[in-house]
C-alpha cells in the first residue's frame, strides 16, 4: 500500500457539510492543498486556509473545467442533500447529477476519486457488514447511494482508483448534527430535564466526527486503496450507553425516560461495520482509527 504523506492536491465537494468542514480540516493539518467546494453562500463556514469555490455541482450546466484551476490528484465528493431526511425524493431526483459529476472527474484525468456512502445502502442487516455484505436499502437515501455505489464502481475503475467510503453512526459537532445527541442539547436548551426514548437496547457503531474525518482524509489519499471502505469504529455500542455517556461527558441536567418510544421494527438489534481494513490503512499511515 502506498504512502498518503507526501502533498497532494485534493477537491472536496459537500465542504461546509456535517462531515465536510472536518475532513478539509484534517487534509489542511497534513499539509495538502484543498479546494473547498460549497453552496452558494457557505464559504464563511470551511477553513480559511482551504481555497474555497462556491458553486452549484449539480447543476445541469455545472463544468467542473471552468471552476478548478488544474486538475487535482485527488477528488472527494461529500455532497449529498438532505442526507437527514432519508425518503426525500431529491435523492433519486439527483442521483444523474451526482453520476454525471463524479464521471466527469475521471474524465479530466483525476487518478483518485473518493465517494462518501452509507450503511443505509445494506438495509436491515444483524451482525458486522463488510465489503460482500448483500445491500437491501429501504429508504429512498439508501436506494439512492446503493445505485450510486454501483454505477461508479462498475465504470470507473479502469480510469481511476475509486474508494467508497461508507459511514455509520457520527457524533460530535452535535449542534450541527440532526441526532438524538443534538436532540438532547436541543431540549436542554428547552429547560426540559428529560426526554422520551425507545429501549435504548439496539446496538450501533458509533464514530466520532473528527476521527470519521481523519479516516477519510487518510483512506482518499493512499494509493491502493480502492472499493468498499467501511469508516467506522467496529466496536458496537447499545444506544443507551452511548447517549447516557454523552450526557455525563457533557454534564447534562437531563435523564431518559426509557420505553416512551417503541422500538422500530425495521432497527436490526446489533449492527457495525467490519473496520478491519481501515484500521490497517490508519495503521500503516500512522493515523488514529477509532474514536
């Protein structure tokens, strides 16, 4: 596997998201050159040293030759819209968009390209998912990277290194997430001193930001790497552990009122990711791997 030190150039698209302004953050710290790419109006969000283009990438119009200055050696495409809102139908209306996007990179000569995926492309699935777990996704959000997924692994790789990272269960920066965490520091702010939850039983792996971000950032630079890449901690956690932690961590005056919600019968009791291989890719580029 080859070595992700040495500078690079690298495009991030979704810059000023949830996961993005971290990731160009990480890839800054080790000293490559970033275009941050953002909507219209969101410059004010990403990291000053990073230069930022705001633009519309999927645009039907959008010609990636006439927004980048040189073509970069590494392409990252974060961007996803309404990636809290899993049966939006933007997320079928776009996916050409994305296709056409990601495809468009290849062609200018990119010779790595990383995509950002989901654990909602598997659908219910109980026990570790890895690279040969067979996806059934049942929300339009996972219809919708699935399909992704598999179109640009089908095409590009003769053009192109392709890595799809795919994610799981973030926390961090929870006031710009849309999680039971940033629910609970929502309430609080509300002044209530609990707040109704299911059983809490269900077993999640859960990731912290600033470590998803360096696995990406490590993951999209290393020669090598390519196909499926679980980002993800490996170690399930139940979701009531996890949150009843974040409330003491965070000194929380506010408790769980357990069993006030059911259970979703689609949740699976214990899901995570298989992170055998990038805790190797972190390993051998002397990177952290978990939370």
């Amino acid at each position: 596997m080859g070595s992700s030190q040495q500078a690079v150039s690298v495009v991030v698209t979704g810059a000023a998201g949830y996961i993005g302004r971290h990731v160009v953050s990480a890839l800054l710290d080790r000293g490559h050159a970033v275009v941050a790419v953002v909507r219209p109006g969101r410059s004010g969000e990403v990291d000053p040293r990073a230069r930022i283009v705001e633009a519309d990438i999927l645009a039907p119009d959008f010609d990636p030759v006439t927004v980048f200055e040189e073509v970069p050696d590494v392409f990252i495409h974060l961007a996803w819209q309404d990636g809290f809102s899993h049966n939006a139908p933007s997320h079928m209306l776009a996916l050409s968009s994305h296709y056409r996007l990601i495809t468009a990179m290849a062609d200018l000569g990119v010779q790595r390209i990383s995509v950002l995926g989901t654990m909602h492309e598997i659908g219910y699935w109980e026990g570790a998912i890895d690279a040969d777990t067979p996806p059934s996704p049942r929300s339009l959000y996972g219809i919708a990277k699935n399909a992704l997924r598999q179109a640009v692994l089908l095409s590009l790789p003769g053009q192109a290194e392709v890595a799809w990272l795919r994610c799981y269960y973030i926390y961090g920066d929870d006031r710009r997430n849309n999680s039971i965490f940033t629910r609970l520091l929502e309430a609080v702010d509300r002044g209530q001193d609990t707040l109704p939850f299911t059983s809490g039983l269900n077993k999640y792996d859960f990731i912290e930001v600033h470590a998803l971000a360096e696995q990406i950032a490590v993951a999209s630079l290393t020669s090598g790497v390519s196909g499926i890449v679980n980002c993800s901690s490996g170690n399930p956690v139940s979701l009531g552990d996890q949150v009843e932690a974040f409330i003491q961590e965070n000194r929380l005056p506010i408790s769980l009122e357990y069993g006030a919600f059911p259970d979703r019968p689609y949740d699976s009791p214990a899901v995570w990711g298989d992170a055998t291989r990038i805790r190797q890719i972190m390993t051998d580029a002397g990177g952290i791997s978990g939370r």
